[in-house]
C-alpha cells in the first residue's frame, strides 16, 4: 500500500477516486476493489475517466458538472454546519534532482559530517566531458564516471542535476540579456523589459512552471537581483486540441495526430489558420480533418484573389470601404483581445466581398495582407514581395489603420414585434427618435394585421434596435 498512498498529500488522509485517477485506477486493479463511475463518460474498466463530465452516483450532485458540483456541496457543507469554503495555498514538493549528465549541475559537495555550497568565485559549475553519457545499471548519474571532477578537496560533489523545470523558471530573464557574465541580466534591461506582458501556456502548467516562475521571481526580489515582484502581467491558457473523437490525445486512444504531417500535406499556413479558427484560445476543441482541407482552400481562394483574379486596381471606386475599414478594425481589436478565431472570420468576410465587387484597391489589398500575415506569415510574405512587389519584408510594414467615420451607418435595420414576436423589419436613418421608430413600424402591413382590432399597452423602443408593440 505504502508505494500508492502518499502522506505527504493534504492532511495525509487517505482518500481514493479510483474511478477517476490515475494512480487510484491502479490501486484499486491490484487489490480489487470496486471501480464506481461517478462522473459519465469513458470506459472506466479500461482506464481511469480523468476529464469533466455530468456526475452520477452522487446523490443530489447528480447531472451536475464539476464546478457547479463543488459550489453546491460547500453550499451544503456550510448550510448544515459541516464546514467552511476556504483557499489554502501550497507550494506543492519539487522533486529537484535527475540522475543524468543533461541538467545544470548542483554547486553541492558532500562531506562525511556535512555540505557545503560553492564559493561564488568558482561559479557557474560547469560539467565535465564525458566519453560516454549514459547511467549507469544501478541507476547512478553519470557523473560518477567522471572522478577527477567528483572528487573535490576531501569532499564529493553532487551528481545530480537540476530538472528541465528549473532552467525553465527563469528563462524569461535570461533572454533580456543572454550573452552577460556578470549577472542574470542587466539591472536597467530587466527593468525596461520585465514582468512579461502576456504569457500564454496550458492550463497543465499552472503547477510544474508557472507557480514556480512566481517562486524563483519572488525570491530573486526580494534579493534585489529583479525590480519586479511578478513574472507575468497576464495569463491565459490555451485550450487542449482534442482528437477527432473529442477525448483528449494519446497513443493508446489512437487519436493522436502529428502536426508534422499536417505540415506536410496542407503547408504551416493552413495549420495555423486552422488551429486559431477552431474556436476560442481559452476553449478545448476536436480536431477535424475536413476543417483542416477547408482551412488549405480558403488560402488558395485568398492567393487567387491577389494573384490571379485580375481586379487589384490602382483606383478606389469605394465599393469595399466600408467591408475593408470593418476588417481593420475588427482584426485589430481582437488581436489585442486574443480572440483569434472571429478575426479569421472577418477576413473571410471581407474575401467574400471582394469576390463580388467588380474591382479591388490595390491599397486595401496590401492592407489585407498584412493583416493575413499575422496568421499566415509564408503566404502572406509571398503575397506581399512577389505578388505586390513590395521591396522590403512584410514584418516591417506598418501596421493598417482604419477609419471610424467610414463606419458610421447612415441607415440602421430596426426589428419591429408585437408581443415579443417578429413581425417585420424597416430601414430608417441612424439617429431617429423614438416617435419616428414607432411611426414606422405602425407602418408594417403585418403589425398592422397584428394589432387590429386590440388594444395597445404600450409601446417599447430599443434605440436603433427593436419596436415591440405590446397589445391585449
């Protein structure tokens, strides 16, 4: 029992989910006890069901998701006096050493009474070279190998090395000023260039990199070494890319897919447009072969529209104005905002258009361009140089800007009801009052059928939106 239960968890009580974790999954095959699902789906005889799912078997939890099933249960707690909803923060135990030469070493001699850190004159520790880098059978660094360098003044040195975890607590520092000797970095670079703006990782990494970025960077502040208490100004985890049968990836589902081939078939363009066209960054989505092969054809229809269609002119005939400003403005937002997806879909949008218009500006064209090449930097660097003849790489051009007045609507659709339900819809100028709104949608021959005869409550205006006439 002792190589399952681990006293160091929690309180060290022991509690087991063998249902839905891993480790209890395993517990619980050896020693037969009852396997008892108590969230729905998966096929827990065959593995442990670790993702969200309606809860069964759990009383008046159940068809509840995970969230709400521990909002409502520390409702319960509270109500009945069991307990009290509470955070506790932990830093969870680092398993800090590997036995293995790849690593940064650890400035630690050992003697027979006692350790001892390195001096800072004899700092950084590098390692040895080795002729040969593998462990040893017993398990044992490689670094034992190396005697000359093991031994140090009656003492041995540590054989152990720090874990890829480590070098990637701190890296963000080191790239400000990579080439110093002297320090992490130059105080006045790390100042200018630190916390760092946005980091964007998956949600795995709360735990295993970025709670402990937070730890080396707390520390290193209160050394004085960094100015900046936080690593990070803003966080966002992506969402998983799930296999095509909505579960999450792995070789024994069968469902992984190699980015690799995909590259291969569809071009690095179609990859990334697909991948942010999914759907929200924040949200976990199923990989879908036909949404890739949709991805790879818009591509083609955008190469012809700049390549091939004929209809880039250097006269502006105003057709797209008010399409190619929208896009602008509406890639631009939500750029910032990272949503990614509903650009791509304005982009679309404005493809679309261009499609129908007899003519295309060649400036908008260039600024469309720019704009795809955020998402799709091979073609649209391709576009740009060889298509458009531009002399300098797209990665300097400035930024599109748009016009806010070319938006502004002269005309505004308004959706008259009565009662609530649809009964038409009428053009008027942006700005009416609501007198004007309400004579128009009177106006309606449906509105009219529909309030013959009864008697008018009230009448509700929604600028620039909605007349609902309310009648009995």
């Amino acid at each position: 029992i002792s190589d399952y239960v681990l006293a160091s968890y929690g309180t060290g009580a022991i509690m087991a989910v063998p249902a839905h974790d891993t480790r209890d999954w395993e517990f619980a095959k050896k020693f037969g006890i009852d396997i008892i699902p108590v969230l729905e789906g998966g096929d827990v005889t065959k593995e442990a069901y670790t993702e969200d799912g309606k809860h069964i078997n759990s009383d008046f939890l159940n068809g509840m998701g995970k969230q709400e099933a521990i909002d409502t249960m520390i409702a319960w707690l509270e109500e009945h006096k069991c307990g009290k909803k509470q955070i506790n923060y932990r830093l969870r135990e680092w398993i800090f050493a590997r036995q293995r030469y790849w690593g940064e070493p650890i400035p630690v001699v050992h003697y027979e009474d006692h350790d001892e850190v390195l001096p800072m004159e004899e700092l950084p520790l590098t390692l040895p070279e080795l002729e040969d880098y593998a462990p040893s059978k017993s398990g044992e660094s490689p670094l034992n190998k190396a005697v000359d360098w093991l031994n140090y003044k009656g003492g041995k040195r540590e054989t152990s090395t720090m874990p890829g975890s480590a070098g990637s607590s701190w890296y963000y520092m080191r790239y400000i000023d990579p080439k110093n000797k002297e320090a992490i970095g130059d105080k006045k670079l790390l100042e200018h260039w630190l916390p760092v703006d946005l980091y964007i990782g998956g949600s795995e990494h709360a735990v295993g990199h970025l709670l402990y970025s937070r730890f080396w960077n707390n520390y290193l502040y209160d050394k004085g070494v960094l100015g900046t208490k936080e690593p990070f100004q803003k966080l966002c985890h992506q969402g998983m890319i799930l296999g095509s049968n909505g579960e999450k990836m792995s070789k024994s589902r069968g469902n992984v897919i190699n980015p690799d081939d995909i590259v291969r078939d569809y071009g690095a363009d179609t990859l990334r447009i697909y991948e942010m066209f999914m759907g929200p960054l924040e949200a976990s989505k199923p990989w879908s072969e036909s949404g890739v092969d949709g991805s790879r054809k818009w591509l083609d229809r955008v190469y012809r529209l700049i390549a091939e269609s004929g209809k880039i002119v250097k006269e502006n005939d105003h057709s797209l104005d008010k399409v190619y400003h929208a896009t602008v403005k509406k890639v631009t937002n939500d750029i910032e905002t990272l949503g990614f997806n509903t650009a791509i879909s304005q982009m679309m949008i404005f493809v679309n258009e261009c499609y129908k218009a007899e003519t295309v500006y060649e400036e908008y064209a260039k600024g469309f361009v720019k704009l795809l090449s955020v998402f799709a930097p091979h073609l649209g660097e391709e576009m740009w140089q060889v298509v458009l003849k531009q002399e300098d790489t797209i990665a300097y051009a400035d930024w599109p800007t748009y016009d806010e007045s070319v938006l502004v609507e002269s005309e505004v659709e308004i959706i008259a009801q009565v009662n609530g339900k649809l009964r038409g819809k009428f053009l008027i100028a942006a700005g009416s009052n609501e007198d004007a709104l309400k004579e128009e949608a009177m106006k309606l021959p449906n509105v009219q059928a529909q309030i013959e005869g009864k008697t008018i409550c009230k009448i509700i205006v929604i600028k620039g939106r909605v007349v609902n006439i309310v009648v009995k």
